[in-house]
C-alpha cells in the first residue's frame, strides 16, 4: 500500500516545478522512463538511487512499498540508464555520502 505524501517533482534538481499530492491512483504521473531519486524520511538524510531502461515509476512505486516513512519524494528524468546512475551518484555525493555506493 502506497501512502499520501508530497512528490516534489523537478527536472534539475534546483529549483521546484511541480508539487503534486502522490497517491497509488496518480503514481501513473512519474514518467516511465530511466531517472535517479530522492527518498525522505523526515528530517534524515534521503535514499539515493536510480532506475534506467524506462523504470522509474516501477522502481519508485517498489522503494515505496518497501521504504515505510517516506513523506517526500524528488526525481529527475534522465534519457539512458548511464545518465541516471551518473544523477544517482553525484546525488549521493551531495546529500548523502553515508549511503552504500553503487
């Protein structure tokens, strides 16, 4: 079961262009295609990762199921699979160096 939380929702990580209320019946709004993204639970560190080969939306629709707490979410679309590793890693580096690498 999917939880009602605030997707935040941008192209380039800086500045917002979308918000929009996330629930399982608009889940279908995060592009399928490859993207990296952001998990926050609370006021933590986010959980960084990636999907390529047009599963973003399925990879999310997973961390969300299996990642309880998450109150927002941010992502980037990206055109290859190697595009939203590179995303996923220097998002990594920059909010959350803690995390496992790749």
């Amino acid at each position: 079961k999917v939880e009602t939380l605030i997707i935040n929702c941008n192209n380039n990580m800086g500045k917002l262009t979308k918000k929009i209320r996330l629930t399982e019946n608009n889940l279908s709004e995060i592009p399928n295609q490859s993207g990296a993204y952001l998990l926050y639970r609370g006021n933590g560190d986010p959980y960084v990762g990636s999907a390529g080969a047009g599963n973003l939306q399925k990879r999310i629709r997973q961390q969300l199921n299996t990642k309880r707490g998450v109150t927002s979410i941010r992502y980037k679309p990206t055109s290859s699979e190697q595009e939203a590793r590179e995303w996923e890693k220097k998002y990594r580096d920059q909010y959350n160096p803690e995390q496992k690498n790749i």
